[in-house]
C-alpha cells in the first residue's frame, strides 16, 4: 500500500506533487495521442556542486525509452489469395499509443508488395479504437531489391517473378534500390479493414482481394507479416534501402518466415532480442555519480531500509524525494529530471565526476505499480583504473527492479499503476528489492516474457524486455 508518511508528505507539497503526476500522465495522454516522438532534453539541476580544486570531466548520459515492436503476427499461412472474395484475417492486441504496420507481397511480379506506408496506422483516437476501412491506408509499393520484368503486361514471359523463378532470390538487382510508391491503385488489387471486440481487446485485420477476373495480371496476394509498433519505419523505410531484416525474402518470394523470425528473435539467454515486453512511460529520473561499488539508492536482495525516496521513484513516478536524499550523501552528487519519456522520447543529464567515480539512474517503469529501471549495484565505470576518463563505454548491465513496496498488478492495467488512478494497493509480501525475472504480457498478448537477469538495455546480447537504451558520452 501506499505509504503513510508520504501521504503527510503528499498534505504538505500537494500542489508540487499533483503538477508532477499531471506531467507524467499528461505525457503519456499525449504519446498515446499519437504525436511524433521527440527528445526532451532534460532542465539537469545538482545542489552538490563539486569541490573546483578536484579535476572533473563531464560526461552525457541518456536514457531513451525504446520501446518500440511490440507485437509481430504472420498473415495467413502459405496459400496465396487467388480467388475474387479470398480473405486473410488475423487477430491481435493493441494499447492506445501504438500503431499498425502490415505488407504482403504482389505474387505477379518481381518485387512489389501491397502495405501500409513507414508510419503505419494510427491504432486508437484517444480511447476510441480505429475500426472501418481503412484500404485508402494502404499502397502498392517497390521494392526496389530486384529489377522489375514487364509483369503488368506480359506476366506469362517473366522468368523471375515469384511464380515463375526456379528458385528464390534469384533475379538481377534493381539499378533504383529506393523503396518506393508506384502508381498502381491499390484498391483495385485488394481491400483492408479492422475490427475491435471491446469484450476480448481484440482488433481483427481483414485483407480481401479484389475481383480481377478479366484483367490479365490477377495480382495474387501472399501471406504477410503484421507488426504492432510505436515508432516509424517497422517494417521498411519508404524512400531509403530495406533494412536488413528480412523483409527482402517477403517482397521478392512470397515469404514472411524470415522478417517473422528477424522480429522473434531470441538473445543468448532465450529471451527475446527485440520485441519489448510492454508499452509504458519512463517517469523523470535521477542520475547520480557515486564511489565505490555500491549504489547508495538500494541493496539488491535487501529491503529498503531508509527513507530514501527509491519508495516514492518506485511507486508514483516522483524523483524529488531521491534527489535530496543522494545529494545530502558524502561523495555523491545527484542530478533530477523534471520530465518523463514516452517511446522514443530521450532524458539526457551532464554529469560532472572526478576518478574513481561511477554513474547510476534509477526511473520508473510507470505500467507498473513499483518497478523501475537502474544499472546493476556497481553502477557505470567512468575511468580507467589509471585514473583517467574513458572515452568509450559498453552499456549492457540495465535491468528492471521490483522495489518490494506494493503487490504487482497486470502490467498496464493495475489500479495501483500511476496511469490507472495510482491508488491504495496491498503491501509486497516479498519487501526485498529484487529483479524482475518475468513479467505476463497482456497489453499485448504474448504471455508470459522471462528474462533471468531481468534485462531492459534493447537488442542487449542475452535478450531481455528492450525497454531502455542507455549511453554515455565523455563531453571534456
């Protein structure tokens, strides 16, 4: 449950603390929106100045929010649409903030695939879900990987179109390698709609091909792939190469095996390489420069002992508490951030550290009711053991903590969570602060996602929940 002394604490700074939680879900109000994602570049405060006579070098840390695929499905399975009436459907969840992105490929022809363009489609208007038709969404596009034969007029004489080639990926390249729009009406090839079951949270895709019976290409459509995303260019960029992620595979022959499993893929340790585990906000975080091997914000396996403000991080998304707790330490120097990062979105701090000195962060990971993201214990080493600044760094240690202060709700759909009321829950009968080793995905369906280590740095080798990407640059 909540804590008593931070209500009394809640009494006193009330309007400060309402303004941050109105931030924070003004913020995701806004993200969910719709609104393309931007850097916030952190207002950096620290009331520990460092001693001038001690040699400092400055350093960048970012925390960006990459959450980003969420949810990847095939469309159909290996039978084509070859019939006038012919449908694929596929069923898949959703949360406000994400869009749509689906292609399958122009069977006639050497590498045009029917999609949707790099930003995909809005999901959700406010809280109303995007239903109808939605085939004027769509495009018939190139491309631009293999060199096109005269298939639109001469189908039968084509030798390296996907019904015709003797094996895949087998035609010359093309000379334009730019995914492009072409000028084909895609409307007359097929039609798109979606459907939303409020019961289930199901939406459902239906793509049905049109009647081209008297028309000499009869435009087929291949099964496809169908991703969930929060940022541009999920599948394909329009206007750039394809990105090597096997879409190739899908525009040329028909394919979507090798795109499907580029997107399910798994890590070292079996957990997944890039799809994230779930859709949140990050709150505004502290930074801190510390020394030794410790962080001084928590103990892993240990509950909170002291009134250090990781409760308030923790639970409502509220970095004050935290920053003065770090900043009254001997040899620690903290630095706040005031605002809060949807997907996509970036906090950035310059940090001061003299040798010997380690950085740490802790933010929220808000869908939850008291988790939140942090290096490991030891924090990031800044300098080499000579004393002397680093100028590269390996960020691959962030990890998703449960803070041991109140019970885990549903991922995103918690009474508890601070975009859901934020209110009164039971207290954590486990009160150590610990990893989050696997968490239920059913904002998006996927199930139960497990991370041993609890990893969030995305694409990070072992695999983990792709929630945060984490850097650090020496500036001087």
């Amino acid at each position: 449950m909540k804590h008593k002394s931070f209500k009394k604490i809640k009494k006193q700074n009330n309007f400060k603390l309402s303004k941050m939680k109105k931030t924070i879900l003004s913020l995701a109000t806004l993200a969910m929106l719709g609104l393309s994602s931007c850097d916030n570049n952190e207002n950096i405060s620290s009331e520990n100045e460092l001693q001038e006579n001690v040699p400092t070098t400055t350093f960048k840390l970012t925390l960006k929010n990459a959450i980003n695929y969420l949810n990847v499905k095939k469309i159909g399975d290996t039978t084509p649409l070859t019939e006038t009436g012919e449908s694929f459907e596929v069923n898949f969840k959703a949360t406000k903030g994400t869009y749509l992105s689906f292609a399958n490929m122009f069977a006639q022809s050497n590498d045009w695939f029917f999609g949707t363009d790099s930003r995909g489609i809005k999901l959700w208007n406010g809280d109303t879900p995007i239903t109808g038709d939605i085939t004027d969404r769509l495009g018939v596009y190139d491309a631009g990987s293999e060199e096109n034969e005269d298939f639109l007029a001469n189908f039968p004489t084509t030798i390296y179109t996907a019904p015709n080639q003797t094996s895949p990926n087998t035609g010359p390249a093309d000379s334009n390698n730019i995914v492009r729009k072409t000028a084909r009406n895609v409307a007359n090839y097929e039609t798109a709609s979606l459907s939303y079951d409020a019961n289930t949270k199901y939406f459902t895709l239906k793509i049905t091909k049109a009647n081209r019976e008297s028309v000499h290409n009869p435009g087929f459509i291949t099964p496809g792939i169908l991703v969930v995303h929060t940022l541009d260019n999920a599948l394909y960029e329009v206007g750039a190469p394809l990105k090597a992620n096997g879409f190739e595979s899908l525009a040329e022959d028909g394919s979507p095996e090798a795109v499907y499993n580029w997107f399910t893929a798994k890590g070292s340790k079996n957990a997944p390489l890039r799809l994230s585990s779930s859709w949140s906000v990050l709150s505004p975080a502290v930074a801190y420069v510390h020394q030794g091997e410790q962080s001084p914000l928590f103990i892993k396996d240990t509950p909170i002992t002291t009134d250090n403000g990781l409760k308030e991080l923790a639970e409502d998304g509220d970095n004050t508490k935290a920053f003065n707790y770090l900043n009254a330490l001997e040899n620690v120097t903290a630095y706040k951030g005031d605002n809060p990062a949807a997907p996509g979105q970036e906090m950035t701090f310059e940090i001061k550290a003299k040798a010997g000195d380690r950085l740490n962060f802790a933010t929220m990971f808000i869908s939850s009711n008291d988790w939140f993201i942090s290096n490991n214990q030891k924090g990031i080493e800044l300098f080499n053991e000579d004393g002397t600044a680093k100028t590269s760094f390996t960020i691959n240690k962030n990890y998703l903590y449960d803070s041991g202060t109140e019970v885990d709700q549903v991922v995103g759909l918690g009474n508890g969570q601070p975009m859901r009321g934020n209110a009164s829950v039971a207290e954590d009968a486990n009160k150590n602060v610990r990893r989050v080793t696997s968490l239920d995905d059913v904002q998006f369906g996927k199930g139960v996602i497990s991370s041993e280590a609890g990893v969030t740095q995305n694409e990070e080798e072992r695999g983990g929940y792709n929630l945060i990407e984490v850097t650090v640059e020496r500036v001087n």
